[in-house]
C-alpha cells in the first residue's frame, strides 16, 4: 500500500497542537545525540531477561529546556 | 535582545529585525519583548526565513548572548559554514506509524511483546526513511527515532523546493507500506540541523 503523504508548512507546524507536528517543532529545538541500546536474553524461544539503555549525550546549555541566558 | 543569526546581507531586513555589523558579518538581533522561550525564537527565525533573508540560524534553545554572537565570527569559520548552507533550508522528513493500541498491557510477558513489536515498528520506519531519503540524494542529518517514527533532516536548495516537493509525492506513491504507516513532510525550515557551530576557542580546551 503506497505510503500517505502529509506537507505541513513551519507556520503550521508552529501553531499546531497535532503530535506529529509538535513532535518536529521539538526535534528542531532539542540538540544532541541519543543512544539506544537493548539487550534480550532468550532461552528456547523464551525472552527471560529485558535490559534497557536510554543515554543522551548533549552539551550541558543545549539540556537546559530553554537555553542559557547570561 | 535576541540574537536570531548570522548573515552576509545588510538590506532589506525583515520588519521587527535589525542588524549589528561585525567586520564582515552582520548578526540579527530582534528588540521583541515578547521573544521569552525557545519557541518564540524559532517562530522569529521561521518569519526572517520565510521574508527571504538568508542567514546562518542560531540553535533556538539557546539564547545566546550579543557578546557570544560577536565573539562566534572570529573564533568559528562562519565563511565555510555560509558557502554549504546560504540559500537553502532543511525539510524536516519524518516516516511515522499508528501507535500500538495494546501498550498497557497486564504483565511482564506481554509488555516484553509489546516493546519486540514497537522494536519491529520502529526499524520498519528507520528502513522505509532511509530508502526515501536515498532517492533524493541529497544531504542529511543522522536519523532520529521515537517508538513509532524515524525522522531526518534534508538540506534544500531554496530554488529546488518544488522539485523536492514533488519527489516526495512521487516517492510516497512509490514505497510500499504497512496501511498506517504515513510519510511527514515539514519545511522549508531554516538550516538549523545542518548549522554546527563551534568556536576555535571552545574545541581547543
């Protein structure tokens, strides 16, 4: 099935209370790098043991919600 | 003051907008008051943006200071950050999935299935953006993933636009996928995933 297709302008997606479109204004204001990592450890088809690992690697101003004002 | 970038152009400024020269870069300040969060700043440099003006955008969760602007156009290669990114913008593409209905789920077992599912849900999205993007040929950043998206951003050639546009629309056609999974197009935004600023200052401590 061809994929549906959705075009916002940044105006809209700035105004916008939709998920996806904030999601993209948030993607714009955060910086920095996310690790993800997860390790399963299955035995006969039987998942025992679930490890996850969420790092985010960022400059100390760029995790601060609004930046840094001197 | 907020500083909203860097450019070369001394004209034709947006309203609201002025300008500070600093040998041969001007930086952009605006005097609005009601520029307070993240937000605002990036709805400013999206209104300068979309006047025309190309500039060099600073990363709008950061205030920076008039001081840190100046001292940035003699300690960072501002030159070679303009010759890649001046008269274009970014297309924030994203390829998104229905978010998985059976996410509260009754114990561990079957939360382990749900998040294998979500995994599943998340590489699929991670592999349709990559095909997509590939067919541009076009600069981009690292793809981001959320539980049920993947997401990029492409450099743009302002004049390029409609031809990306349409490429999109044909590429959507295109791919064959799942029925809830949607591509997400936004822009053109200001460069900003593309804008790498360190100072010579800085990377040398």
């Amino acid at each position: 099935m061809s994929l549906a297709l959705e075009m916002a302008t940044p105006q809209d997606a700035i105004r916008s209370s939709d998920t996806a479109l904030v999601d993209v204004v948030d993607g714009l204001l955060r910086h920095g790098v996310v690790i993800r990592g997860e390790l399963w450890l299955t035995v006969a088809d039987v998942d025992l043991v679930f490890l996850g690992l969420d790092l985010l690697l960022a400059s100390p101003d760029k995790m601060r919600p609004e930046g840094i004002t001197r | 003051m907020t500083v909203l970038g860097w450019t070369r152009h001394r004209t034709n400024l947006p309203s609201g907008v002025r300008s500070l020269h600093c040998g041969d870069w001007t930086i952009l300040v605006s005097d609005d008051p009601s520029i307070q969060t993240a937000r605002h700043r990036l709805a400013a440099q999206v209104s300068c943006f979309d006047a025309g003006l190309d500039f060099l955008p600073t990363a709008p969760a950061q205030n920076i200071a008039i001081y840190d602007a100046t001292s940035f156009t003699r300690t960072t290669d501002l030159d070679a950050l303009w010759r890649k990114l001046s008269d274009r913008g970014q297309f924030s593409v994203a390829v998104r999935m229905a978010a998985d209905q059976e996410h509260r789920t009754q114990d561990g077992r079957s939360w382990l299935k749900t998040r294998q599912a979500q995994r599943q849900r998340q590489r699929h999205c991670g592999t349709m953006l990559a095909d997509i993007v590939a067919h541009l040929k076009l600069p981009t950043t690292q793809p981001r993933h959320t539980e049920n998206s993947a997401s990029c951003d492409v450099l743009v050639q302002r004049d390029d636009t409609n031809r990306v546009h349409n490429a999109m629309q044909h590429l959507a056609r295109l791919m064959q996928g799942p029925p809830d999974m949607r591509l997400c197009v936004t822009g053109l935004w200001p460069p900003f995933g593309f804008v790498d600023l360190t100072s010579k200052t800085e990377a040398a401590e």
